[in-house]
C-alpha cells in the first residue's frame, strides 16, 4: 500500500513537472535574441563591407595620384627618354610617339617596399604615400601589400626629355575581417585564410594608373 502511494506521488510529480510550462518562454526568448543578434551582426558587417570597399577604392586612387608625382619607389626606373631603336635619324625633342622606337623602351619596373634595391628616396615615397592612404584601408592593411609599376608608354614624353612612365599602384591580398561569426560561413565559400573564429573576405585586387608628371624641359641629350 505504502509502495503504491509512493509511486502515485512520483507520477504526479512527473506528470506536473511536463505540464509546467514557466520557463518555455525563456527558452523561446534565448532562441529568438540569438538569431536576432547574428541577423544584426551580420547586416553590421556588410555595412563594414561597403564601407571597406569604397575606402579601398578611394586610397588606391589617392595613392596612385601621390605615386605620379612623387620620385619612383621602385630601383632602376630611368630619369631621360633614351634612343630607342628606330632607324631613322631623329633629333632631340622628337615625340616619343612619332614613330615605333623613337625611344627606348626599358621595360616595366614593378617592386613592392621588399624588393631588393629599393632606395632610402624611394622608400620614403612609399611611406608617405602609406600614411596618407591608411585610414581609408581595412585594418591590419600593411605597406608592403601596396605594388607600384613604373611602364614606359610612348605617348608620354620626348626624346631626350624626361622618363614619364605610366605609373601602376595596387594593392594586393588585402582582407576585410568580420566581427560576427557571418564571416566564418564566407570564408568557408571563398577560401580565404583568416582567424577560424571571425573568418575574411578576400578583397578583389585594385589597381589605378596615371601618367607621371614632370615638369622639367630635360636637355639635349
């Protein structure tokens, strides 16, 4: 008898303890603050994103224009238009688009601030031009992801004059780091290496190029 009310008693406390729905709130409110959170987090980021994504722009335009008129960051970028190897006879002055090999073309100079033989003058070009671009990069952006190419275009300059190259700035392998976990699920389709917790996007490389400018009359050769 006593066994059958103890277990009569337990069934009824079981039975009530299923029925007791106080705490499903709780539950359902966790549930819902979470998704929310992520959903606002994750919206936050794509802001975080556009924004990146303009300043990036922009530095790269700013950067470029410093670049044309700064002394090249780059070693072994030439100072006049040498003869190039055209035939005909032609004087100092001469355009460099008078005629193919009017002037010597001596091949792009590509470097970044890690390349051998980058001088103290060139460095102190790529440093300014950092400092002026940096608060307009993602974070953790550093100076030696910014690449500078000095090409010789033919439309610019004269024979003896002034070497005015076409002057390339990108930068590369620039990331955009998330602060919501959002960033974990994009890194998973884009490969990009990051922080497991936080995940990045893989910035597109950006690259703008304008004609150096020089101002000197250069001599005769």
């Amino acid at each position: 008898m006593r066994a059958r009310a103890v277990a009569c008693v337990v069934r009824h406390a079981v039975r009530d303890f299923l029925a007791d729905e106080s705490g499903a709130s709780l539950v359902e409110f966790s549930l819902v603050v979470t998704l929310f959170l992520f959903l606002l987090f994750g919206i936050v980021d794509f802001g975080r994103i556009g924004h990146a994504w303009v300043g990036a722009n922009k530095a790269t335009q700013l950067a470029a224009r410093l670049a044309a008129v700064r002394p090249p960051v780059c070693p072994a970028v030439p100072t006049r238009n040498a003869r190039g190897t055209a035939t005909t006879i032609l004087t100092y002055g001469s355009l460099c688009r008078a005629g193919s090999g009017v002037c010597a073309d001596p091949g792009p100079s590509v470097c970044t601030t890690s390349t051998p033989g980058v001088t103290a003058r060139g460095l102190a070009t790529a440093q300014e031009i950092f400092a002026a671009v940096r608060p307009l990069v993602p974070p953790g952006t550093t100076i030696g992801q910014m690449r500078y190419t000095y090409a010789f275009d033919p439309n610019l300059g004269f024979l003896g004059g002034p070497y005015v190259p076409m002057v390339t700035v990108e930068f590369t392998s620039v990331n955009f780091p998330f602060v919501s976990q959002l960033g974990a699920f994009v890194t998973a389709l884009n490969g990009c290496p990051s922080d497991p917790l936080r995940g990045a996007l893989c910035m597109s490389g950006m690259s703008v190029s304008l004609p150096g400018e020089d101002l000197a009359l250069g001599t005769d050769g």
